[in-house]
C-alpha cells in the first residue's frame, strides 16, 4: 500500500473532501497547507500574517513560507507516518524541496472543468471557528447558514468570490499544472476524474493506493 501520497487538483476540485475520507479510512495524517495556514492566520501567527496579505488576493503564498510550515509539520509526525498531502506542492520548486524530505510514492490528481470548479467554489461557505466546509448545493448545512458541527455563523470566504476563484484558477494553471507532468515522469502520477458522487470519486482513488 501506498503511504507517502500527494492529492493534486484545482481549488473546489475535492481535495480536501476526499482527503478527509482517505485519512479517516486508512488511519494517515492529513495535511493541507491550506487549513494550516488558515489556522496560522486566525492565530496571528508571523508566518499567517505574511501568507494573509497572499491569500486575500487569490495569490499563492511563497515557497519559503509554506516549506519552513510543511517540513516543520512532516518532522513533527515521525518516519512512519503515512501521509496525505493536499495543497502541497503546487510548483516544481515545492516538489524538489519536498522529495529532500519525503519519499513520495503516489500521486492522485483530480480532474475537474474550469466551469464546475467555478459553481463549487463560489457556493461554498466555511465555519471561521472549526473549519468545516458545506455547500449550498450539494452540501448544506442542516440549518441555513449555521455550521453543523459547533453551530458558528458560516462565511463565505474572500478566496471563493468569483473574482478570486477566477484569479486563482489561472495561478493553478500557470503555477501548479507542470506538477502534473513532473510526477508523470517519475512514473508516480494517476488522474481520476473528480466528477460525480463523492463515494464513487473516493472508491476511485482508494484502488489506486491498495
């Protein structure tokens, strides 16, 4: 089985979803420099307050930041950890700092269009206090705009405006996509389609690690 795993894929693609369920299913640390550093952001940390003047304009955070956040954590687990990265690499730079560390032995890129990307994102809304995330759509809270798991207001946040997703969806096409082809040639890389149902999108990635 495979135990050191990268999930690749656009921002609203599943990631974060999908990497939950595989966390929870086959007992791996997840880490996603995302809620790390929404997580470094709320406390005030220096490192948030650098990466929130980035995030706000729908930027990536710089390589010095998110290593120094991701090699801290990865160290922090120990050797035989298995481990789910989502958000992390998202260039080429990240990925030759991160192969220094760890011995990637698969990586699970998620394929979704440009236009359902842009439906998932601006319809998601997120709890400021747990980090739980829903949908309007395919996703709703049990009671409209109250998260379900600590009952805080829900916001939508300033990375998932249209404006910001559009923004954002072109740095990933520039930024993160010749990931696609530098984890191709190491013969590392499977893409599985992040359309349809979240089970059977999970049950697709799950072969591809047993």
């Amino acid at each position: 089985m495979k135990t050191k795993i990268i999930l690749l894929g656009p921002p609203g693609s599943g990631k974060g979803t999908q990497g939950d369920k595989l966390s929870e299913e086959l007992g791996f640390a997840k880490l996603s420099t995302g809620d790390m550093l929404r997580e470094a952001v709320r406390d005030g940390t220096l490192l948030g307050l650098k990466a929130k003047e980035y995030m706000d304009k729908g930027a990536l955070v710089p390589n010095d930041l998110i290593i120094t956040l991701m090699k801290e954590k990865i160290t922090s687990l120990g050797a035989g950890m298995g481990i789910i990265l989502d958000g992390f690499p998202r260039t080429v730079e990240q990925a030759n700092a991160l192969g220094e560390q760890v011995d990637i032995d698969l990586v699970l890129n998620l394929d979704v269009e440009d236009k359902e990307l842009v439906n998932r994102l601006t319809k998601r809304r997120t709890c400021p206090k747990c980090n739980a995330v829903f949908h309007l759509e395919y996703n709703p809270p049990k009671k409209t705009g109250f998260c379900d798991k600590c009952g805080s207001a829900l916001v939508l946040r300033n990375d998932d405006r249209e404006e910001t997703v559009l923004r954002r969806l072109k740095v990933y096409r520039e930024n993160t996509l010749p990931l696609i082809k530098y984890y191709e040639k190491k013969g590392l890389l499977v893409t599985v389609q992040g359309v349809g149902s979240i089970d059977d999108i999970f049950e697709n990635l799950k072969k591809a690690i047993l």
